[in-house]
C-alpha cells in the first residue's frame, strides 16, 4: 500500500492517452445527468446515473467527479467506469456538493463534462458504520521521513479500511496521499514534505461502499519540530561478571521507529574505544553473541526521522550501563538449529554459542553426531579469534522413519548438545492454478514436498471425486527435487461444478478443490488501438452478452508471436461483461500484422493489429541477453522467442533482435525473484518480459 492520488487505473490511463492525442481530435458528446434531481437531499451511499453517448470508436469509459464548488476548483471525489450509465458514490461528509459526468471514445479522447448538478448529503442509509480516528502514537510533532502510527476503532460492517492525509483539510484528490485496503484499524507510514498536516480515516465493506469520513485530525512534519528525549536503559546496569550471551534491555522511546535504535558498547566509560556499534536496531532489547572479555559500557539512542535534508534526527544517548565478560577458557553453551525437525534431503543451519569469545588464534571444535548417516557432521568446525558464535550447515540424509540424532560440539572439556529429529519426505501441498477455469481449459496443479525425493524419485498418486477435472494417476518428483506440476484437462459443464484433486504420497494425502464453470461465449472481440508502431502497445477488449455469477475464461491465440507477445486467456470476472488484457509488439523493420483471436463456447471471435516501423528506428541488429539462475535445485528459466534455456546454478547467453519483446518464464509455474535487465523489483513472479536494444544481463532467483 503506498500514497497516491485517488483515480482508478482506467481513468489514469484514459486521461493520459487523451491528453496525448492532437487537439484537433473531436471527443464525444457529454452526457446528460439524471439522478439524482438537481438540489436533491439524499443520504448516502447514492448511486449516480446519466445518459449513454454514442461514438464512432465506441465509448471506452465514463469519468465523473464530485466537488464542493460548481467551478469544480477542488475535487475530492472521482472514479471511472468501464461503460456503465451509473456508479455507486460514498465517504462524503453531511453537506452539499455536485458533479458532473464526461465520456472517454475508444480512441482515448475526453469529451465535454455535463453541466453540474448538486446534491445534499443528509446521513447515512446503509454502507458501513465511520470509524473513531485516534491522536498520532506518541505525538503530534514529526520529522521528515519518521515513521508515524494511526489507530483507530474498528467499524461494524468493515472489511478494510482507507486512510487519507492532505495539507488542505478539505482533502482535494490532486493534492491528498492515500492508502486502501487496509485490512487492520492501524496503518504506520512516512510523509518527506514539511508541512501541517490534516488526516482522516474510512471504513470500506465486502461491496468497497466507504463508510462517511471519521474525525479529522492534526499533526506537523517539520525538520524544527522537538525530538523526544533518549531511551532509558534497563539492564544490565553496573552488573558483575557474566559469561556470553548477553542480553541489553531499555525502554522504548514514545514513537519507536522501524530500525531506529542505535547502540554502543565500549571499553571505556567515555566511549572513546569503541568494539560494537549496532545501528538500525528495532529494539527494546539486543543480544551480544561475541564480546572480548573484560569490562564494558553500553547506551542507546533512536533515531526520528530527518532534522535536515542532509542529517537524521537522533536523541541524544542515554545514560550508560556496565557489565564484565568472564575470562575463563571459552566452552559451548548451546547448540541452535534453524529447523527442528528437518525432513530429508533439507538443510538447517546450527549455531554454537560459546560462553566467551575464542582467542587471538581462534578455537577448534569437535563435533560428533550419533548417526552420522541421518545427520552428517564435519569432525570440527573453527570458531574465528575473538568470537563466541557461528554456525555451521548439514544436510539430513535420507530416512524411511523418524530418527532422532543427538549432535554434540565440545570444546576446553565442556560440551553442549541438541537433539535433531529427521524425518522421511512427505507430501506437503497440492495447489491448483487456477482454482477456478472454465470448461474445456487446463489447469496445473503443483504437489510440493517436505524435503527432497529419494533416489529413484517420488511417485506422487494423483485423483479427481468428479469426471468434469481429470487429473493424471501419478506424476514423480525426481530424484532431489521438492516439486512436480501436472495437467488437469477439464469438461465442458452446465453449472458451476466442484471437483476434489487429492494427491497421496508415503501416507499422507494433500487435496485442492478446483471450481469448474460454464465456458461461455464472446460477444465481441476489439483492438484499441488496432494500429500500432511496432515497439508500442494494445488492449484487447473481450464482452459476453450478459453478467453472470462467476468468472469467465476464454483461451487467446495470435497468428504472428515473433512481432506480439500477449497472454493465453483472459478472464471476464463474475459480475461483469467485459475483461481486457496488454498486448505488446516487437519493432520491426517493415508493416506486418497479427490475427488476434478469443475463443470459448464453441465461438471464436477476431481482429487484426497492424504493426507498423517507426520511421526513425534504425535497423535491428543483435543483442546479447546473458542470464544466470539460482535458488531451487531442479528448475529451469526458458525464454520466448526461444533461444535461452537455463537450469539453475547454470549460466546462458543467447542472441536476439534489438527491442525483440523477450519473456523469461520459470519451469513448473514456480516464481522467481527477477533483477538486472529485466527486474520484478524485489517481488516475485512466474515470467518476467523486456526489450533489450542493448546487450543485457538477468538475474533470477527461483523461489
């Protein structure tokens, strides 16, 4: 969830094709309003409604607006719809207001708004009930970019709520942040411009109907605003000799921060001899895993944001604690594994944590393991000089039944020891992709382990309760591998029809329910546009003739993929006539064309996109794409156009043509974490798509 100012993708998209068309273009009629009455006292929500247009390229979409003046100076309320005559409007404070209405043609032209009309809001009827929204955590007075918490009550009817801030308390769309779908009565964030700010707060229910606005409150962002004064510590203060781990406690400051503590300990009083300086702390405690003996002192203090462009803004520290690290010979206190149990095949990591730090030359541990074949160890691992805490990795063999394994590290006669537990593999989950598909299309189901395959593979048992879905008998993971897809074809049925996938391997079973729907028919199939440079976009715009009550998918086709890339199918979801989808073309050297087709129901519906070259492209000429794939061990990154098929822990390079439209996809439907040329900003997805004009370099993580 991020701020941004209210507007729906559609209307973003409408306006900023319009304003990109030539201004000799004539745009379509405006609309008449017709309900509400003009002056008309109504609670809310309302639905407002208006006259339909007619257009020669077809009407993509209806923009309207809400306004506390009839010059529409400032508006605080607008939307979209994809064609319809009317809309749903609510989350408006009791007073007047009015509004107006303005079409959108097919070929993205904004036409004349309507004349205004007003209305009253006299109350509520219906719609969820406001929220109560409290003070600011901890203060009033921020500093730029210091994180501020909102609560508020929660709301009968609620199933999420919207929050919105704005330095005009009237809340204009232009100039408000805003942030929906909030699932909690809590929502903490940033604001970088100084300023006095106003914030107030919504309840949304399951129809998205905003309750009317809560309370409105105050609070300021300025570099100049006072800090809160430093942490006070807990313990340890002025403690005696203690031996490793040790843990730092204080109090938090009245607005913490996300990674806003910074702590020290010295060998001295005056901090002038520092050995730990940790920053970005989330606090109220932290534990010291290595310290070199003797005495020291420690203090804290939190960062509030910025005090300038340039400097944070930190408290100052609080006052100092001490404690001595014991001088004995170092011995193992604990042994820590990440996972426990740990199926075969997988990996944990196990910390060794020493009761003082190694020596100037470090320590040599001496592990053993009471079965080396369930849970190999190394003879002995070494811990680096002046440290009391590292970690070391196994992977557990592979076992038919639960066994448990006592690991041992001994080091200066003392000893610690954990007690493993290794299990066989086991079937974790089946998953179905998608859970809901229309009659006569395939989904993919994906069975996961717990653990890796045994030699000789997996053979995972496969079954459907109903003929509508027919899922295969069995399907093996291979050797070392976690994973395995299979095909589900489903029939063509008259109702929505539930069918149970279950999935069985060595005892346990893992099932997923797979809705299969009527497959419908499309009613009409459009290009917008149908004419394109090569190198720009289209959508494609599928109807069906009436609404229904569930979702609706049509296979695609496309009769030239080397010069357009665009999806398989397309859903119209339940409740709706209509669905679109991104088509993307390649830059070409010369005019050609695609057959972009939607079929379902026995009916196949057409249109042809002309690509055209831009007239200063220069010639395509080859580029390099390099990719290398890490993360699951058995999966593979393959291209389309084709030419890169990459395993993990493997390298590829292959060459195409400047600006080919290039998608990576990951075998098995698995996500990958994409970086490089081609990035999915840190987040994870199934296929990544770019147009290199330059040799490029991609990274993918396979999750």
């Amino acid at each position: 969830m991020k701020p941004y100012p209210v507007r729906l993708l559609l209307l973003v998209f409408a306006l900023l094709l319009a304003v990109a068309r030539p201004a000799a273009a004539a745009g379509p009629a405006a609309p008449s309003l017709l309900s509400p009455a003009s002056g008309a006292s109504v609670p809310e929500p309302l639905t407002i409604s208006w006259s339909a247009v007619s257009d020669p390229s077809g009407i993509a979409a209806y923009n309207w607006q809400v306004s506390t003046s009839s010059t529409f100076g400032t508006v605080i309320l607008q939307n979209s719809t994809n064609g319809q005559t009317q809309d749903t409007v609510s989350g408006l404070a009791n007073g007047q207001y009015f509004w107006r209405v303005q079409a959108v043609n097919g070929q993205f032209v904004q036409g004349a708004w309507s004349a205004a009309r007003s209305f009253t809001i006299s109350g509520t009827s219906g719609g969820p009930a406001a929220p109560a929204l409290d003070q600011t955590k901890g203060y009033t007075t921020f500093h730029p970019l210091e994180v501020i918490t909102f609560t508020w009550s929660a709301a009968q009817g609620a199933t999420k709520y919207l929050l919105q801030y704005a330095t005009d308390p009237s809340f204009p769309v232009a100039t408000r942040g805003q942030f929906d779908n909030i699932p909690d009565p809590t929502m903490s964030f940033a604001i970088g411009n100084e300023g006095a700010y106003y914030a107030r707060v919504f309840s949304v229910d399951a129809n998205g109907v905003l309750s009317a606005p809560s309370n409105t409150i105050q609070f300021s962002v300025f570099y100049k605003n006072p800090l809160p004064a430093p942490p006070t510590i807990i313990s340890p203060v002025g403690a005696g000799t203690i031996t490793l781990p040790v843990t730092m406690n204080w109090n938090h400051v009245p607005n913490p921060q996300p990674s806003g503590y910074e702590i020290q300990i010295a060998k001295d009083s005056g901090f002038s001899n520092i050995e730990i300086d940790s920053p970005q702390l989330n606090g109220p405690s932290r534990t010291e895993l290595s310290l070199t003996p003797g005495t020291k002192y420690w203090r804290v203090r939190s960062a509030q944001g910025d005090s300038s462009a340039t400097t944070a803004a930190l408290t100052g520290w609080s006052s100092a604690g001490s404690f001595t690290v014991s001088q004995a010979p170092a011995s193992p206190v604990s042994l820590t594994p990440t996972s426990n149990p740990v199926y075969s095949g997988n990996s944990t990591a196990i910390a060794i944590q020493l009761s003082a730090a190694a020596g100037p030359s470090g320590a040599t541990i001496n592990l053993t393991s009471s079965n080396q074949a369930a849970a190999p160890v190394p003879a002995s691992v070494t811990m680096p000089a002046n440290t009391a805490w590292m970690q070391f990795q196994i992977q557990a063999g592979q076992v038919t039944a639960d066994t448990p394994v006592t690991i041992t590290a001994s080091l200066n006669s003392g000893n610690a020891s954990v007690q493993l537990n290794i299990l066989p593999p086991t079937l974790k989950s089946l998953t179905m992709n998608p859970s809901s598909i229309s009659g006569g299309a395939t989904a993919t189901g994906f069975a996961t382990l717990n653990g890796l395959a045994p030699a000789g593979g997996a053979a995972i048992n496969f079954s459907s309760d109903n003929p509508a879905a027919m899922a295969p008998a069995v399907a093996t993971v291979p050797a070392g591998g976690n994973s395995v897809s299979v095909q589900i074809p489903t029939n063509g049925v008259s109702a929505n029809t539930l069918a149970n996938i279950t999935a069985s391997y060595n005892g346990v079973n893992a099932q997923s329910s797979l809705t299969i729907t009527p497959q419908g028919q499309p009613a009409t199939f459009t290009l917008i546009p149908a004419s394109v440079t090569g190198g720009g976009g289209s959508v494609g715009r599928v109807t069906i003739a009436a609404a229904v009550s569930f979702d609706q998918t049509f296979q695609l086709s496309n009769s030239n993929p080397g010069a357009v890339s665009m999806p398989n199918s397309v859903t119209v979801p339940a409740g709706s006539i209509q669905a679109g989808f991104n088509i993307n073309t390649s830059v070409v050297s010369t005019a050609t064309s695609a057959v972009i087709s939607v079929t379902g129901g026995g009916v196949t519906k057409s249109a042809t996109l002309s690509v055209a070259p831009s007239s200063t492209a220069p010639a395509s000429q080859p580029v390099t794409v390099t990719l290398s794939v890490s993360g699951r061990s058995g999966e593979r990154v393959t291209s389309t156009p084709a030419g890169l098929s990459v395993a993990v822990g493997s390298t590829g390079s292959a060459q195409f043509g400047s600006g080919t439209s290039i998608t990576l996809t990951v075998s098995n439907g698995r996500d990958a974490i994409w970086s490089g040329a081609c990035s999915s900003g840190g987040g994870k997805a199934k296929s990544c798509t770019f147009k290199p004009t330059t040799n490029s370099t991609v990274s993918a993580n396979v999750q």
